[in-house]
C-alpha cells in the first residue's frame, strides 16, 4: 500500500470518504480503460484505489489495508474471476499491454490519499470475455462504489457518490507449438564423447527456447518452473531433460544393466546449460547387444512461462538400426496441451 502524509488526526475514525478512485495500474489517467489478463490463475492484473477518508470533523484519516476496499463488478460480471491482496508469484511478470493513447480524463489525486493495490485473476475465463470493474470501500454499515453513472466521471464524486472504472479482457494462454512459430528447437549439438565401461558414449543437447506466437518476441521460462523425473527410450539411446540454467538431469533411465548405468552416467550432470532454454540432452550407447524396451515418450508438463502459462511438450525419440548406426537417431518435439 502506498501511503501519503496524513494528519495527525489519524487515529480518529472514518466516517466517510472524500475521494475514490480505481485504475489499473498501467492506464492510471485513462477513463474507463481496457487492461489484459491471461486466464490462467496465476498471472494477476494490478488495480489500484486511491482513497481519501474523513471524520465526523471532516479530518483526512487512514482506512485499513483489508478486503473492506477491494473490487466488484460494475454492474456484472461472468467467468471465474477473483480480487484479492496476492500479487502474482515473483517473477511473473504482467501482461505485456501495448500502450495505445487514449484520453487522460482523470485529474490530479488530491493531498492526503491512500493508495490499495488488489489484484485479479481470471481461471478458464472464455478468450475475449471483458468485464467491466468497480470498487467499493465499507466504512462501518455504508458502502461506497464507484459504479454510479449519473456522477461524472473520476475520483471527486458527489455527496459520497462516485464513477470510475475499468475493464479486463480474458485472453486465452499461450500454446508454444512448433507450426505457430512458438516453440524453437535447436539441431543437436554434441557436448559429450567418451569411453564408459569400455565403450563410447555421446551425449548431445538439443535447446527449447520460446516465442510469442503472435509477435515473434522472445518469451522467458518462469525462473521458479520445473519438471518431473523422465526419459524417453528406444534402442540404445535415452533422454534426459534439464530445466533452464540447471545442470541436474531429470530422467527416469533403468540402471539394471551396462545400458542402463553407462547412460545414467553420462547424463549426470548435464553440459552446456543455457540460462533461458530448455535442454532436452540424448545420450547414446556404442554397445548394442542391450536395448530398451519399445519406444517411450516422455514429457515435460510442470513448467510454465513467464506469464504463468502452462508448458507442455512431448518427447519421443526413435533409432534405426543401432547395430549400423548406433549414434543416429529421430527426435519429436513438440505441444503436449489441450
């Protein structure tokens, strides 16, 4: 909450309130804006209601920062959505707005204010469903909003009456698939060759990195993403996945036989990690009188970007002929989502 210098009367109780406002935090001075959230009930939109509080003498006195402020629907509002004191987890970021101009209407907040930061978030919210927001201050048994049409427009109000809002758009998340240009793949670079138990082992890395599918930008994993132990396996080959900047590999390889063990070794720790991609690292055995079972795919499904969204991709690795060619190999990557 920021808060401004306020008289020394505040301990004194409200009673009523001289202003009231709600923005969102990056079209503050817009009347009636249009802000954007991804429906993924992790990533929030940021409101803020400007309050300005009174005595029965008139004095400007502070409100408590609880839910006794915080946002209701203009008139209505439909999809499940939620207002709390939350913010997003640290390190998701906003939703990226392209600031469009539009007419600044609200003026100047006055001296003595309290500013509230609230934050919503849309869960399976249908793509382009917009909803239109209030706020609303209980000061002991009256209500305040700031959903009353016939007062002008902003923070001023009249008689305790107030208008201001604003409107958030649900927007579908992100779906990183090879055919909309969201995900890229690298072609295999080797970072490991050398005798285990006698025979050569290769290990080579493949990187996943993210774009936005629309604007072709780049798109961070969220720092705090991770997934499961796991391992695609087919032949004499495996795979080990590895979550940005981390040298520990996730994979799920029997360690039963020479196979097994030559793998698990190569692959422990990772190489060549890469801060903002995603390794998904093959390793490959020279001796071939053992094989693993029929193939087996494997996925990387606890991840999610850098504005919350869900990561899910799918791994499948298959080898021909590894008597002839024991270092060649097929790999698929791709959208494991809905």
């Amino acid at each position: 909450m920021k808060r401004q210098k306020i008289a020394s009367s505040d301990t004194r109780q409200a009673v009523t309130l001289s202003y009231l406002l709600i923005e969102p935090e990056y079209f503050q001075g817009q009347q009636d804006p249009q802000a954007r959230v991804y429906s993924n009930n992790i990533q929030t939109s940021v409101v803020l209601i400007t309050v300005q509080a009174r005595n029965s003498n008139g004095e400007v006195v502070t409100l408590p920062d609880d839910l006794n402020t915080n946002v209701i629907p203009y008139t209505a509002a439909s999809g499940n959505w939620d207002s709390t004191m939350t913010p997003s987890p640290a390190g998701i970021q906003p939703f990226p707005e392209q600031y469009a101009a539009t007419f600044a209407t609200s003026k100047a907040h006055p001296q003595n204010y309290q500013q509230f930061r609230r934050y919503i978030r849309y869960q399976n919210v249908p793509e382009g469903t917009v909803n239109q927001f209030a706020a609303q201050v209980k000061i002991g048994n009256v209500t305040f909003t700031t959903n009353n049409r016939d007062v002008q427009y902003g923070g001023a109000g009249q008689n305790g009456r107030f208008n201001s809002s604003f409107r958030l758009r649900s927007v579908k998340p992100l779906q990183y698939t090879l055919s909309n240009g969201g995900l890229v793949v690298t072609a295999p670079i080797e970072v490991f060759s050398a005798p285990i138990e006698g025979f050569t082992v290769k290990v080579q890395n493949s990187y996943i990195s993210l774009r936005h599918p629309g604007t072709s930008s780049s798109v961070s994993f969220y720092a705090g993403s991770s997934t499961a132990a796991g391992s695609s396996l087919h032949d004499n080959k495996a795979t080990a996945l590895g979550n940005p900047g981390s040298a520990v590999a996730q994979k799920n390889i029997p360690n039963n036989n020479q196979l097994g063990r030559a793998l698990n070794q190569a692959l422990a720790p990772l190489r060549q990690t890469r801060g903002d991609s995603l390794i998904v690292a093959v390793a490959m055995y020279a001796r071939v009188s053992e094989l693993f079972a029929p193939m087996q795919t494997s996925y990387y499904t606890n991840g999610v970007d850098v504005y919350g969204n869900s990561l899910k991709f799918f791994i499948t690795l298959m080898s021909q002929y590894p008597q002839r060619g024991p270092y060649d190999y097929y790999m698929d990557i791709d959208w494991a989502g809905a």
